[in-house]
C-alpha cells in the first residue's frame, strides 16, 4: 500500500471521527463488508488523487511519487504474496495450516476491520471523548497494541497506545529500539 494515501485517510479518520466524512464509521455502514469497501474505495481515491483533500491532511508528508507507485504496483504486492507463500510452503508441518495463508496475505485489510469496526463498538474507555473508540482488549498482544484505540483517539500522536498498568503495547519497546538505534526520530 502507499503510505502516504493511508496516512491521509487516517488523519481524515481522526479529523471526521464517527461523521459522514469519515473513511471508515460503523455508524456509516450496515456491516464490516461495506465499511471495508467504502475504505478501499476512499484510499484509492486518495491514491490516484481523484478525491479532493484539503491542505491539513498533507501538510507535513512526506511525498515519495516513485515509491509510492511501487509500493501499491502489482509487482511489489505478488512479490508479498510469493514471499509470504513460501514461507508457508517451508515451514508448514500439515497442510491445514495453509488455510491461514489467505487470512497473512490480508492482513493489512483483517487488522483494519478489527480495529475501525470493533474497536468503534466493543470494549472499555478510559477517557470520556466524543466519539464511539474504545478500547477493544484489555491486555492487546494480539494487534500489537493497536486495539487501546481510545486510548488512541485521546492521544493520537503518542507512541504508547498503553495508559494503564495492564495495557501493555508491544510495539513501544521497538519504536525505543529503532529510536535508539537512530534508524527512526520521534
Ligand atoms: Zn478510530
Ligand atoms: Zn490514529
């Protein structure tokens, strides 16, 4: 995918929480299903630039036109799809196994129903906001921390999605690692 289309469509998302103009509102769909279309729809337009955005949401990206495109060609994708299938094709001790396979190669798209639809409609809150985000698991290993999505909505901008002693959020230690490392600045 482009980052830069995914990162405008979710500063739309912050910006637009729960409103018409949001890329991705269970209370703008019937189902997961349309909601997942209307958010392909919505970063497609973004992608070929079809849909108009306002300055805001670009201000401060970066804009890589070539890496973009190879990013979201179909070259680099079925070169995923081949990576991610022979690790399959090596490591799988029975062949059930390779029913995950298609679920791995979605992921991108499974991860971003389970947040934007559920996180939007079961769990906890630790901060009272006016909109619908909660957090979705109490202890979050399972999306890497990405499901303390109100935790998220108060603080966009931390790199810690944990806020309470139990909400542990996996991917903290490795953002301090790169930053340490100087392989990232935040
Ligand atoms: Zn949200
Ligand atoms: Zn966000």
């Amino acid at each position: 995918m482009s980052p830069r289309a995914y990162a405008i469509m979710h500063r739309m998302h912050h910006a637009y929480t729960d409103t018409e103009k949001d890329p991705h509102s269970p209370k703008f769909s019937n189902n997961i299903f349309s909601m997942m279309w209307r958010t392909r729809n919505m970063y497609s337009g973004i992608y070929k630039r079809t849909i108009e955005v306002e300055e805001r949401f670009t201000k401060n990206l970066p804009d890589w036109p070539v890496f973009e495109k190879w990013a979201n060609s179909t070259v680099s994708r079925t070169i995923w799809v081949l990576g991610y299938s022979a690790i399959f094709v090596y490591f799988a001790s029975t062949l059930w196994l390779l029913l995950l396979l298609p679920v791995v190669l979605a992921m991108g798209a499974f991860h971003g129903a389970i947040i934007n639809w559920f996180a939007h409609k079961y769990g906890y809150i630790n901060f009272r906001l006016r909109n619908t985000s909660q957090n979705l698991l109490y202890i979050d290993i399972l999306m890497l921390g990405e499901s303390y999505h109100n935790n998220h909505h108060k603080h966009p901008s931390s790199i810690n999605f944990g806020k309470r002693w139990h909400e542990i959020d996996p991917v903290y230690p490795i953002i301090r690692l790169l930053a340490w490392s100087r392989i990232i600045k935040f």
